[in-house]
DNA sequence: GCCAACTGTAACTATATTTGTTACAGACGT
DNA sequence: ACGTCTGTAACAAATATAGTTACAGTTGGC
C-alpha cells in the first residue's frame, strides 16, 4: 500500500515529549531516539506546531515540549497533523467517461473511501497521548522505581524488554 | 499518505464484470474503461484470480469474469487481494534500542495500527460488490430502460451525469 | 556586543513504490 | 495454421517519502 512512517515517526516524537514532561528536547535528541536525521524532525515539528500540538523555542537552549497536556491529545489530532490524505486514493487518471461504469464508480468510490476514514478516525479519537504513555510504562520500569531518562547518552543503556516488531515494515 | 490506487482500481475492474453478468471481459475492454494499459489491468487480474475472485481464459475468445456472483464478493475480499500492507508502517529505520521510548513504541503503535487495520476491515466487510453496482444504477438508466453498455466503442456515447471527484487525488 | 547553541527552511539527493510500456511465449477457438 | 487472447518479464517513468548539507535567524549567557 505504501503507507507512510509519519504518523508512527509523529506519535514517537509527541510520546518522548509527554515522557519528559515540561522539559523541551532538542531536535538532535528526538532524532537519535527516532533514529532519523534531525532535519527529519524539524520539518515534522513544524507541522506539528501549526497544528498546536508542540511549541518550539528558537535560540540557545531552546527546544520543543507539547502545547498542552497529553491527555487533551488525541491521535486523530497527530494523524490530522501530518497525514495530508485519506487513507485510499481513487485512480491515478479519471476513468473514461464514455464508459457508464466508469463515468459513476468514482462517486460509488468516494462515498466507500470517506465511510473508510471515518471508521479510522473514530478509532483514533478514541486514543490519547496519555493512553500510549501508559501503554509504554509497564515495559520500562527502572529497579529502582524511578522513570529511566529518555535520551541515551551512550553511558547507561537500558534494554528493559527485546520487542518483536511484527512485519508492517 | 501516499496511498496507492489498486483498491480503487480493483473495485472499478471487478464492477465492470458485474454489470456485464457472465459475458467474459477482454483486458483491453477493462482497460479502455479505466483508462490505463492493459498489462496493468492483466497484472492485477492475476491477482484477483490467485484470490479467486475472476476466472480467466486464455486464447482467442478468451477473458475473465466474476468467480462467483456479486452478493458473494466483498469489497473487504478485494480489498485483501489487492493490497498487501495495513493501512500505517511503523518506522522505516527500527528506533533506538538504547532509548526506553525508542525501544518500546513499536509494541504500542502495533496495537494501534492493528485497530486502525480492523476497523477498515469492518467497514468493508459489510459491503459487497452488488451493493456498489446497486448505487451505481441510479445514475446509469438509459431512456428505454436498458441497461447499457459497459464498453466505449467510439459510437454511442452516453455520460449520464457528470460527476465530482473529491480532492482525493 | 559577541559567541555558541538552537530552530526554520531551502535545495538537493537517495530510496522505495506504484504505474505505464514494450515485447513475447503460450493457450485456445475456428 | 492463424489470429486473438492471457500471463509475465524487463524496463522506464512518475510520485512520494526520507535523508543530507548548508545557512539565515533567534536566543541565552558571558
């Protein structure tokens, strides 16, 4: 289908800022978690802060936090964000006219697709930003109880649990 | 998004067979009405054969028609041969292992990209490729009653009603 | 005021996927 | 045997996403 990474690249970035709470990340940080180049991520958070789901701070020491809290983040608002179309197309080229079939299946089609991104979008406003959160939080427990630090530094390295990522990829 | 079209293409093919009953469509027939080659439509009758939605003949008279009738074809089986990924990826390049979010998110998003793909998969369950030709007939009476041709042959021209694509495209 | 550390953005390349095209072997009715 | 089809390979074109380099502009700290 060639789906795109935006959305699951977009719920890892806002779920990194939720994890750190109110302390802006840098864009270089996010990027080597994402594991992607940090203009990657800029343009991503751009589009992410015209939708107000991030602020970002220019200058030294500046950084990216979320616009609000994760709870009042849904992720239909993410997917709103960054994924421009539904989730089908119609055809490349308009069908021949001159057809009776192929004059009308594109009104068919659109009413079909459009039920389609409805069902999607129900699903995902049903989610928040907080929901994924908790979600992570069983796999990521410190011995000490204690939230482990986001960013790796290269010095402590925690790999609480080895998931296996299933084939979408 | 970038989602591909072989759905949309997929429903077009198949819907055309439907109207013209058990009478065999040539490649190129369904291609004139598409509005693409014919290889692309022979490839992806392959396809819907392998998933045994057609049945196709080889040789002079030959060509392919619906493997069983409408009611019986949903467009979630189409959907199925058709198109081979959900409807998200995760991320192109696995996250950071190193990173407790990085190393986990794949898990969660998992789970949401799985209800994402269920929920499509509902939706198009419950409709059938008689259910698209019965919202196709409003539009495509002819004056006498008849059903009309599904091919072009540069003769008769009939467009009913123009139609207006959403800006899916 | 100056420097170092950031973001925002343009311009470009690389990669992947889908779609379109040409060509041809093989099947089949007549 | 011949003409008309499908099935398929091989390749070109088009499109979209992702990655890279470069740099202007902003900001905090000194």
């Amino acid at each position: 289908m060639s789906t795109s990474s935006r959305f699951a690249v977009a719920v890892h970035v806002l779920t990194l800022m939720a994890w750190a709470d109110e302390e802006p990340l840098k864009s270089e940080q996010v990027a080597e978690s994402v594991n992607t180049n940090a203009v990657v991520i800029r343009r991503m958070l751009c589009e992410l802060a015209e939708s107000n789901l991030v602020v970002s701070q220019t200058g030294s020491m500046g950084g990216s936090k979320l616009a609000r809290l994760p709870e009042r983040i849904t992720l239909l608002d993410i997917y709103q964000a960054v994924e421009s179309r539904g989730v089908f197309s119609l055809h490349r080229h308009p069908p021949n006219p001159a057809c009776p079939v192929g004059v009308n299946i594109g009104t068919v089609l659109n009413d079909v697709l459009d039920e389609v991104d409805s069902a999607v979008e129900r699903v995902l406003a049903n989610m928040t930003l907080r929901d994924v959160v908790s979600r992570l939080q069983p796999c990521v427990s410190t011995t000490d109880g204690k939230r482990a630090s986001v960013i790796t530094n290269g010095k402590r390295k925690q790999v609480p649990r080895v998931q296996s990522v299933s084939a979408r990829n």
